[in-house]
C-alpha cells in the first residue's frame, strides 16, 4: 500500500504547495465545468474557463507545452461557446426543463452535419502539425528559446509527444463541437479521455488522471443524457 501511494503521489514531494494546491483548484473547477456541461448548463464555460487558465500556468511551468496549448485553445473555445449557447436556447417551460437547468430555457442540441467534417479534418491536420512542431523545437524552447547547443530531430520525440499529438487533435476537435452543440463531441471526450489516464499518470500528475477517470464516466452518462434531450427536443418541435 505504501508503494502504490508513494508511486501515485510520490512526485508532489518536489512540487510546492503552491503547485500543489492550483493544480486541486483546477480539478475540482474542472469536474464541477463537466458535470455542468453534461447538464447543458452554461455556466460550465466561465468555470471551465477558470480551470482550464490556471492548466495553461501550470503546464507552462512543467514544460508541458502540448497540454498547455490544449488548455490555452480551452480557454479560448469557452468564451466562443459561452457566447454560442448563449445565442442557442429556446423557451421551455417543461418540468424536466426545471429539474435540470438553472434557467427557464433549453440549450437547442444538433446532431453533426457533413458540413462540419471539413473545419474538422483541418482542425486536427492543423492541431497535430503545430504541437509537432512545438515538440521539435522543444529543445529550444527548454535553452530559454536559444539554439546553442539544442539538439534537433524527430528522433528524439517519445510515445509520450505522439500521444499528446493524438490527444491534442481529439480533445480540440470535441472543444469546438461543444461549443457548436454537437452531441457526437461526448463521445470523442470519451476516448480522449480514456487514452490521457494512463497517460498523465505516466507524467506524474496524478491529480490531473484521476481527473480525467472522472472525465471519462461523466462523458458515457452525458452522451446518453444528450441524446435523451435531443429526443424530447425533436418531439417537442414537431408536435
């Protein structure tokens, strides 16, 4: 037991409580934007928006450059989709309405469309090149932006930074579906998700995987519970 706990936490011994206690901060603003988010609630962008900033710091500061540029694009995307749900409700006065949301109006909620597909395949031909290219010239950026001495080359990527690639291209592409209403975004949640446990339990942010555990059956639950509201939208609308 005491091997397990120091292999799961045993890192935060070099990490200053400061560190320690921004990164709870943004795991537990960071579920409470989710469960929101599952429940069509607005309010999960501006507090999504205060966890995914204080990521962008600490990431920063970690030298994580791929997920810092994943939480910087959060960040971005939230304040678009706060706009955009905002922009996208419909009056109801139903009583699942009342049970489930904090105001008197529905969130409309789309399935995706052909259309959609082209922003996304340049999404993630776009997100993939550019942490690729962050990746390569990682070396630089770790000599305080200077080439003396940095050693370039894809050889020296890992498994790691073709994950974060992967995980990256997913998690923007769901983001920008989020923010656009698109059911189908839960479920490339899911699997981001499910690939960034092991993942950044891997990079010693163990908080930060538990985290994405929860993410995970948060997002199974919220892909149905979307595709219950849809049903009762559709039905309302053609009544």
């Amino acid at each position: 037991m005491i091997a397990l706990f120091d292999w799961l936490f045993g890192q935060y011994a070099e990490y200053s409580i400061l560190f320690i206690g921004l990164e709870l901060i943004a795991v537990v603003f960071g579920v409470a934007s989710v469960m929101l988010a599952s429940r069509t609630n607005i309010l999960a962008f501006p507090i999504g928006i205060v966890s995914t900033a204080i990521f962008v710091y600490l990431l920063w500061k970690w030298q994580l450059f791929g997920d810092m540029l994943i939480n910087a694009y959060y960040t971005a995307m939230s304040l678009y989709g706060w706009v955009n749900w905002s922009q996208n409700k419909v009056p109801s006065e139903s009583a699942d309405t009342a049970k489930n949301n904090s105001s008197a109006d529905e969130l409309t909620i789309e399935h995706i469309q052909s259309s959609d597909i082209p922003i996304l395949s340049v999404l993630a031909i776009v997100t993939t090149a550019f942490v690729a290219l962050v990746y390569y010239f990682r070396p630089v950026i770790n000599n305080e932006f200077s080439f003396d001495g940095a050693e370039l080359g894809l050889h020296l990527f890992t498994w790691v930074d073709y994950t974060d690639m992967l995980t990256t291209a997913l998690f923007l592409m769901a983001m920008w579906l989020m923010a656009r209403r698109k059911i189908e975004h839960w479920l490339l949640w899911i699997v981001a998700d499910t690939i960034s446990v092991p993942l950044y339990f891997y990079k010693g942010l163990t908080f930060t995987a538990l985290q994405y555990v929860v993410f995970t059956l948060i997002a199974v639950w919220a892909y149905y519970e979307w595709q219950r509201r849809y049903r009762v939208q559709f039905n309302a609308a053609h009544a």
